[in-house]
C-alpha cells in the first residue's frame, strides 16, 4: 500500500513538473536568422533564410532548462543575388533538393555570467550532424502594450562549413579562397509566451 501511495505522488509531481512547462513560439516578424562569409579574402557577403520556425519549453524564468528545437527551409535562402541564390542552393553547397531543412536541437542552454549564455546542441546540414556550441545574450522578458509576454535573445556562432559537406572552393591566383570556410551565424529571436 506504501508502494502505491509512493507512485501516486511521483506520478503526481511529473504532472505538476510536466504542466509547468511554459511554451514559447517564435515571433518570426521580429526575429531573423543571417549569416556572413567572406568572399576573395577582402570583403563579406552577407545573406539571411527567410523561412524559419522552432518551439522553445521552459520552466525556468531564466530559459536556463529551455528545450529547444528549430527548423530552417533551405530553399528560402536569400543573399540578394538570384543566380548566388541558386548556386548556394545546388549540390555545390546545400542541396535544397535533396536536404531540405537545417535543423538544430538543443541540448543545453547555461548562465555563464549575468545575460550571457552557452547554447550546445545538434545542428544538420545536408548528411552530416555535429553538436556546435553558440554564444546566447538573453535581453529579457517584457510585456508588450498589447499585453503580450516576450523574450529577447541574440544568438552568434561560426561554423566551419566545410564540415558539413558545403565543400565548393575555388582558389585565386594569390592562393586565397573565393569563398571562406569559416561562417558567421547571428540569430535575432523574439518570443511570445503561448
């Protein structure tokens, strides 16, 4: 009968644990996903996915137990440049036919100092998966005018692309690469409390 009492409260503490979970969606008018790299050594191109969507739980006011899950359409790429658009699209790099959809799942988001953070998590492009570890500042929590509860967060990183199979490279007279293989990553999100 203690037996079954103690189940009964665990079975009653994962509910409670389970239904405070506070549910996040992306507020996409406000946020962005870009990226730069460098081109001929002397200068960057910059570009952005304008197709993005992701899910966030926390229950932790912090965000510092946040589940997180994001999804990026390839195809949606934009550089401002159609006929990069569409070499950035073709098996050279991304493949937007065949591999769709970035995707990233996180594993951890922790308080390094004051509104710092680190996110660590999975990332996918094309066939390959690699945990990448992100810088996270954390802007806080407001409501807005309309009564709505946000968050605010600047996410930065850089990738070695070549480690996801985007190996296109054209070498110049002087040796340098026409496009680097080091990419910058800055990710603008505004959340609403669901």
């Amino acid at each position: 009968m203690a037996k079954l009492r103690f189940a009964a409260v665990l079975l009653l503490f994962g509910f409670i644990s389970l239904s405070a979970q506070t549910k996040w969606a992306l507020d996409k008018s406000h946020s962005n996903v870009q990226f730069s790299v460098s081109h001929l050594v002397i200068s960057e191109v910059t570009g952005q996915f304008k197709s993005f969507d992701g899910d966030i739980e926390a229950s932790k006011e912090d965000f510092s137990d946040a589940k997180i899950n994001f999804l990026i359409d390839v195809a949606s790429i934009s550089t401002e440049n159609e006929k990069r658009d569409v070499h950035l699209k073709s098996d050279d790099f991304f493949n937007a036919e065949k591999f769709p959809k970035i995707t990233f799942k996180g594993k951890s988001l922790k308080k390094v100092s004051g509104k710092n953070y680190k996110l660590v998590g999975d990332l996918t492009m094309r066939d390959v998966t690699k945990e990448v570890t992100l810088d996270v500042v954390y802007n806080g929590t407001i409501k807005d005018p309309w009564g709505n509860i946000k968050a605010g967060f600047k996410i930065t990183g850089e990738l070695n692309r070549f480690d996801f199979n985007l190996k296109w490279n054209t070498l110049m007279e002087a040796g340098g690469a026409v496009v680097g293989k080091t990419v910058y990553i800055t990710v603008n999100l505004q959340l609403q409390k669901s």
